[in-house]
C-alpha cells in the first residue's frame, strides 16, 4: 500500500451563515471557474452551524478577509491511500473504516490530531505540516510513502524524528462525544466535469440560496439537518447530498452505484471539537472497521459526520453504543 503525501498546503476555514453573501464571489469563482484560479483543491461543506472550507493556498487568496471568516490556525497536508500504485484522487475509495487500524489508529496513538474528508473518489487524511515528520515515522512500516510533486510520486525523504522516539502503549479509545443521527438519508455521488456548467446555476442555488430561516426550522423539527458538501480536487467532483436535494437535479447527470445505495448520518460532538483533540476519528472508525461496516466520514470546523449505509445505521448505532459503554 502507498501513502501520498499530497502537494498542496491548506487552509482550514469557517464562513459564518450570517457573512456567505460576502464570499459567494470567491467560492462561485474556485467551484465553477477553475480556469480562472490557481486552485487544485477545494471543499466547501454547510453544516446547521456554518460553512466549511478546505481550499489551498492559492484557492484561500479568492477569500475575502472578513469578521465571519475564521481560520484554523495551522497549515495541513493532505494523506492519500492509494491500493497498488496509481493516481492519488482517481483511485478507488478504501473507505475510513478500511484505513482504521493502518492509519487512523496509529497517528491517534501518536497524538497525531487528523482532519478527516471522505470524497466519492478517495479519502484524504488532513495532517498539519508541522506533524509531519512524526507521521511519516508512524506510517513508515506499514507503507510505502511518496511526496507528489507537480503531479508525480517521488520517494518521500525520511524525515529523521527516531531521537527520544517511545512507542506508545495501546489504549482503547470508548467515544466521549455524544452521537446523533438525523433522519435524512443521503447519496454520496460525482458528476462528470464536462456536465457542471449545465447545473451551476442549481448548484448554486443548493449550496447558497436555500437554506432560508424558515426552511431551516421545519428541517430541524422533522429531526432533518441542513448537510451538504461540495468537493472539486484535482479535476475530481464529489457531492454528498440529501435524497431530497438529489430529486432536484436532472436525471443521468449525477453518477449512482448500481444499487442506488443511501447513507444515514452519524454527527459526532455535544459542543464544538476543535482542533487539539486526537482520537476523535478514530473513537468511530474502529468500532466500524471491528464490525466490518464501510464509512464515509467528514471532518467539519465544529462537528464531525460519518455516514453509514442506510442498513447499517442500528448495527451501527450498537456497536458505537457498546464502545461509549466501555468507559463507563
């Protein structure tokens, strides 16, 4: 197995509802006019709380500086796990859960802090550039690790970090976040580059427009939440969208598996997680990858989202269930 330590140097950054009429410009800009931009990575998510985005250095300079724009501090780096070579963001999607115990696991016990987006194409583990010789140390035994550089793999410098180097002693991680999972069922889905100008001005409306105060309230009291994500990197479109938000576009112009799988949600956090918390991912993909139920999972500013074949959601509410029990 390879890991891709992505090119790009990110930007983790929260819109304020109140304040997205002053970004529209620059986000309309990095989502449909790429030609336009420097940007090779882009995500933008809106959650009930805010909007947030992942964009690269040159996507993050289209962002007007503003009282409703709050940035993480650090600069991140994407990981990629690739199966048997091949481009990083084409590959097929291994899944969280998939990559639990190789990655997830062994950065959580390393006090490694991860930034979790799952894409219909890949999954991208978000480090900050500061940990990075301690995570290229931690992954280097189970992996073969290489750096894109302008688009091509090189061997990835060993970054020397074995001084004072102390394995750390496993430990069960029970989750200490509350859990909830709203009723919505949702599609993780792509299109075809070639066809986004067709539905922009309905991406648009989708990702700007339609979250009105009054629809926001009775979401909310039918126990629907306000969820969707935008993703455009390295050319890759990705989408996660509610079923009634998919019924808004033409049909044969989003891609679906040939089972139309759903997914439910799980969202993760009572109060805002921050950044400093290690484990958190890992609380949730370990019961999973244990119980052998795929995930999508979604690292937001404020909360946490895992998404779950519709199926699966009391197999997994039991097995994340049991493992909050252990702590007790």
């Amino acid at each position: 197995m390879e890991l891709h330590i992505l090119e790009h140097s990110l930007k983790v950054a929260s819109i304020a509802k109140e304040g997205i009429q002053l970004f529209t410009h620059g986000l309309i800009k990095l989502a449909f006019l790429r030609s336009r931009t420097g940007c090779k990575f882009f995500s933008l998510t809106e959650t009930p709380e805010d909007y947030t985005i992942i964009v690269d250095e040159e996507g993050f300079r289209e962002l007007p500086e503003s009282e409703f724009l709050s940035v993480a501090e650090a600069t991140w780096l994407a990981l990629n796990v690739v199966s048997g070579g091949g481009s990083n963001s084409g590959s097929q999607p291994i899944g969280v859960t998939k990559i639990a115990k190789s990655v997830i696991a062994p950065l959580a016990d390393h006090n490694i802090s991860v930034f979790m987006l799952s894409t219909y194409q890949t999954d991208f583990i978000l480090v900050r550039e500061r940990d990075l010789p301690l995570v290229m140390h931690t992954l280097a035994a189970e992996f073969t690790l290489l750096r894109v550089i302008n688009g091509e793999t090189v061997a990835a410098n060993s970054l020397a970090v074995t001084n004072g180097f102390v394995k750390p002693k496993l430990v069960q991680r029970p989750i200490i976040h509350p859990l909830s999972s709203p009723s919505n069922m949702f599609c993780v889905t792509s299109l075809d580059p070639e066809t986004l100008p067709s539905v922009a001005t309905l991406l648009m409306d989708v990702m700007f427009y339609s979250g009105g105060m009054k629809e926001s309230a009775v979401a909310e009291d039918s126990g629907h939440i306000r969820f969707f994500s935008f993703s455009l990197i390295e050319g890759y479109i990705s989408l996660v969208m509610d079923v009634q938000t998919q019924q808004r576009f033409p049909n044969n112009v989003l891609f679906t598996s040939a089972s139309g799988e759903l997914w439910k949600m799980v969202r993760i956090g009572g109060q805002p997680l921050g950044f400093d918390e290690c484990g958190i991912v890992a609380q949730i993909s370990e019961p999973l990858a244990a119980a052998d139920i795929p995930a999508y999972y979604i690292s937001t500013f404020k909360f946490d989202h895992a998404l779950v074949p519709e199926e699966n959601i009391q197999s997994v509410i039991s097995a994340l269930q049991t493992s909050s029990d252990q702590r007790k």
